[in-house]
C-alpha cells in the first residue's frame, strides 16, 4: 500500500503514450479464501441483513456501469452482458436459495453464496444447451462480485474509470474489450507481455498501457495521482510536482510527433530506392475500421473475429457474423480484407464453448482452428458469414494456428463445403477467394515450403511463433526477458516461411505485433516480406521508417545479422545502425 511517497515500478510498455491521473484499482483476482462458519440461530437476522446490504451494493455497481456505458454509446454487447448480470443479482434462484440457506442450515453468507452458485452451476452445465452453458461464466461473474462485497474487498468497477487510469492485477479479453476509447487514459497489470492480448486491445483502443508490472495492484491506492509510461514502460505512483511537469512536458513533445507522422500517414512509403511498401493495419473490432484506415491502412492484413464472441455471451449467428464482416470490408473496399477465422482457446478464452473443455494447458489445447474442426457447425456458421460477406468487398480468409497439412486440408474441405451450400442456397460470394494461413506454429515454418502449394498467401503470426518455438509464454511476466523478437531462431524461422512463399509465387506478410516496431522494419523488408499489418497506432510510424531505407542495403544488413549468435548482439548493431545509420541503411547520402 502506498504511504504518500513516490514509487517507482518497472513493467514492459505494452502501448505507447503517457497518461497522468488518477487510479481507479481493480482486484479481480478470484477469491479462493472465504469464511466458512456456523452461526448461532440468533445471528441469523444479522447475516440476511450483510447479504442483503452486498446485494443492493452489488446491483448499485452493476446499474452504475450500465448507465455510464450507455451515456458513451459504447458498443451494445458490453450492456447487454451487463444487464445480464443484473437479471442474476435479482433472481430469486440465487438470491432466495442463499437467504434460505444461512436462515435454515445456520452457515454465514459467504458460505451461503458459494452452495448456491455451485448448485446454479451444476443445473447449467447439465442442459445440453449452449446458450445456458454459457451463463455459467456470469454466474461466476455475480459470484465474485456479491462475494467481493461480503468480504468488503475491492470490486473494482470500470464506471469509475472516466478519465482514470486502470490499474489491474489482470484484465482478461472481455474486460479489456469493456474499456471504451474515450472513458479511461491507459491502464497497468501486474501480470502480461508484449503480445499478450491486453496488450493488443491497448493499441486498438489508442491508449498506453504498461504490463507486466507484478504488484502495481498491491502497490496503488484507489484515487492515487499515478503516472503511466508506456513508451519505457514505467508507472509511477504519487508522483512529485516536478516529475509531473516533467511528464506534461514529454506527454506534449510526444503528442505533436504523433500528429506530424499522422499527417503524412495516408501518403504511400516508398523506400530510399523506391519500392512501395504496403502496410495495412489489424482489426479486433469492426467499429475501429475507421481508425485504421484514418491512420494509413492500405488494406486489413489481419481481423481477428474473436473479439466478437469474446464481448457477448451468446454464440454469434451467420447474420451476426455476415454483418460484422460487410460493414468492414465494404469500408476497407478497394483494398483487402483478411478475414481470420476464429482463435479462440488459449487466453482468448470464450465461456460458452472453452469452458466445454476443461483443459490443464490451454495455449497448447483445443485453440483455432483445432476447435473449429471439433465444432464444425460453429466454423461453418463463420465460413458462411465470411463467404457472403466476400460479395460486397475485396475479401480472403485466413486460418489460423495451422500445424500441418492435414489440419489445412480438412479446414479447405469445410470451406469447399460451405461454398458448396452457399451455391445451393444460391447466395452471391465470391468464388475465388483467397485462402491463407497463420505461419504462427513453429512445425509450420518447419514445413513452409510444403504449406506454400496448398495457399495463397502466408501471415507470420510472431506473437505465437516466438512463444512456441523459444516455449515463452506470450503473457507471462516472469520469463518477458526471454521473449524475443531477434532471436536467431526466430529469424531464421521467419525468413524460411519468407523464401519458400516467394519459391512456390505466393505472398507473405506478417501480423504479429513485431510488424509494428520500426526498429525490426529494416530486418524484415531487408528478409523480403511483402507487407506488414499493424495496429492502428504504429502504421505511421512503421511507414516513416520505410520511408527512410534502402532495401537492398537492408539485404546486405540481414545477411550480416545471421552471422550473429545472440539476440542482444542483433538488437545492439540495429539501435546503433539507427541512430548512427553507421552502414548507410538509411541511404542518406
Ligand atoms: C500472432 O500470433 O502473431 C497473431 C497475430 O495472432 P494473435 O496475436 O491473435 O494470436
Ligand atoms: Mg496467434
């Protein structure tokens, strides 16, 4: 707990910018401790009375957060998760069977709360019905809130986060995915990397974001003036009056180098010696398809259609999904649209298909595409949406995830499939889309080459590739020093993928959050990647470096670079070679 004094901790700068202001704190670690006690006949008014004061606070907090949601016109699916839980809170299954309990079985409320919920689970998991087995995350959902108040934790609730900033021990998908641009300046976690995917719902939403920061939600007082850095990665908590100047003052310096690059960000990048390199941006939400193309997007090089399960509870229908898809592609038109087929499993976790499968090691379980050749009407329901969503727009698809030949000629015999019925039905799309893979599983690197003849085009996912070929979990703050981007295996896994699409004629472009850090773009134009597809935020800033290189020298640099043992080493020659241009990469002669 802070004193008043100033600290000063250290995590991984997730998302670029600085935000001043102050906390609001969110624990939403599960409490696995509670009192379990008998209590005297004569204490039971007592109790009913606690139980019943967390319950109105608990519908209070959830009321509060639909309100201010609804006043910021967020997207509709956020409410409706919420009003769903406070259905919950005011469900005489819940709120009866815990009143009757502590009044007939003698046990405190905590202990009451925890039967109660367990009984509700039990009856949902039995019903063979999805949409039930889906309510049983919001019942977990209720549960920890009402018993947060039992036990006068922090809740935590993000309605008090207008102009805040949240600090959070974590923050899963659809939290992260409930935090609206325009209602928080940044947020902090104990826990996550890099690549994790709060990380990534950061740079959707423009806002800084440091990680990894493994006690800040210990650490910060709610309403404590804190300052977050996430361009080195640095939260300071109580700041003095001069650190605060001096923070106003970067905020401002960095503010103007932005509005200049994003200037000159819809003109091409065109290299020293004049080729034209295509950066196109990636998309979690169809909503932020403005953005990116505001930003310089030439095209959509990878949507990832998750976020639309992860911020509802329900299963998305075809229409949900041939809607979502249409709008964006009918934007983004003329240019392309990749549309990737659903990731879900690993931490992208979705209640009410992951929790099916209880699994002991998730990112190495049932995720993308594997789930979707398990659950075959689902991905079909998708294929459907993506293919008639292909009528109105320049549109590919893209699974993700694949291993091996056999995972990618079962999921095109679904899609062939698919197209089959569509034609049947006779609904217009477009039959020759075009149909790539994620190079994000090191095996498929591996066998590249033999990948290469089935599609049209490569992504390379390095969010999951470095986290699978140097077994680095992307989202584990313990081992963020082993996850690196210039790894020589890595490289190397990266530019045979590059060598064996170029052999068999197809594309490669990569998506990874690795595409959007200007001091790999040398190294990766220099390996010869076709495109690069980035978040909304590092499109300018990946185009203004283009802007300034020479590819052929950046060739000559990335066949000295394979002659180097360590990542450090290749991390030392680039920042010198870019801020002394010592090699002449930069061509500025
Ligand atoms: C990747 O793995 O690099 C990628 C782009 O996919 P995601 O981050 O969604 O796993
Ligand atoms: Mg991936």
């Amino acid at each position: 707990m802070t004193d008043g004094q100033v600290h000063i901790l250290h995590g991984v700068g997730a998302s670029a910018g600085i935000a001043i202001g102050q906390a609001v704190v969110i624990d939403m670690r599960k409490i696995e401790r509670y009192p379990k006690l008998k209590i005297p006949e004569d204490r039971v008014e007592d109790e009913l009375r606690r139980f019943d004061e967390a319950l109105a606070l608990s519908q209070k907090q959830v009321a509060e957060a639909i309100s201010a949601l609804e006043a910021h016109n967020v997207i509709r699916e956020h409410v409706l998760i919420l009003e769903a839980h406070l259905l919950m809170l005011k469900d005489p299954a819940l709120v009866d069977r815990v009143r009757t309990l502590i009044a007939t079985e003698f046990i405190n409320a905590e202990w009451a709360l925890k039967r109660a919920i367990e009984e509700i689970e039990k009856a949902m998991d039995a019903v063979d019905d999805a949409y039930l087995r889906s309510r049983v995350a919001d019942a977990a959902f209720v549960a920890e809130r009402l018993m947060r108040n039992l036990t006068g934790r922090k809740t935590g609730s993000f309605h008090h986060a207008h102009n805040s900033i949240i600090v959070a021990h974590d923050l899963s998908p659809a939290d992260t995915a409930m935090l609206n641009k325009g209602m928080v300046l940044g947020f902090a976690t104990d826990v996550g990397g890099m690549t994790s995917h709060t990380a990534i719902i950061a740079h959707s939403l423009e806002i800084p974001a440091v990680v990894g920061l493994e006690n800040a939600s210990s650490v910060v007082n709610p309403g404590d003036t804190i300052i977050l850095d996430g361009i080195s990665g640095v939260l300071i908590v109580n700041p003095s009056e001069s650190q605060i100047l001096e923070y106003q003052n970067r905020a401002r310096s960095y503010l103007s180098m932005e509005i200049k690059l994003k200037e000159k960000a819809k003109e091409p990048a065109v290299t020293r010696d004049g080729k034209r390199i295509v950066v196109k941006g990636n998309l979690e939400f169809k909503e932020e398809v403005k953005t990116v193309l505001d930003h310089g997007a030439e095209g959509i090089g990878l949507y990832r259609t998750e976020f639309l399960y992860l911020v509802r509870k329900d299963i998305p229908t075809e229409e949900d999904h041939f809607e979502a898809y249409r709008s964006v592609v009918q934007a983004v038109h003329p240019y392309n649209t990749v549309i990737r087929t659903l990731d879900l499993g690993g931490d992208k976790f979705y209640s009410a298909l992951n929790t099916i499968f209880s699994e002991r090691n998730p990112v190495m379980g049932l995720r993308a595409i594997r789930l979707c050749l398990k659950e075959t009407g689902i991905f079909k329901t998708q294929l459907k949406g993506i293919l008639r969503a292909s009528h109105y727009g320049d549109t590919s698809i893209m699974f993700p995830m694949i291993s091996g030949i056999d995972e990618l000629h079962q999921a095109k015999e679904i899609l062939e499939e698919t197209k089959r019925e569509l034609k049947i039905q006779g609904i217009p799309f477009d039959e020759d889309i075009r149909v790539g893979i994620m190079v994000e599983v090191p095996s498929a690197a591996v066998i590249a080459d033999l990948l290469a003849k089935e599609v049209d085009f490569f992504s390379l996912g390095t969010n999951d590739l470095i986290q699978y070929s140097l077994a680095i979990d992307r989202g584990n703050e313990f081992v963020n020093y082993l996850y690196e981007p210039l790894h020589p295996a890595v490289l190397r896994l990266i530019k045979f993928t590059v060598d064996a699409a170029h052999n068999a004629g197809i594309e490669v472009s990569m998506c990874g959050e690795m595409a959007g850090r200007e001091i790999y773009t040398p190294i990766l134009l220099g390996m010869g990647i076709d495109s690069l597809s980035t978040n909304a935020y590092a499109i300018s800033h990946v185009k203004e470096m283009a802007r300034k290189i020479n590819i052929e020298k950046c060739r000559k640099i990335v066949e000295h670079l394979f002659e180097m043992r360590k990542a450090s080493e290749i991390y030392e020659f680039m920042t010198r070679e870019i801020m002394e241009n010592t090699h002449d990469l930069f061509d500025l002669a």
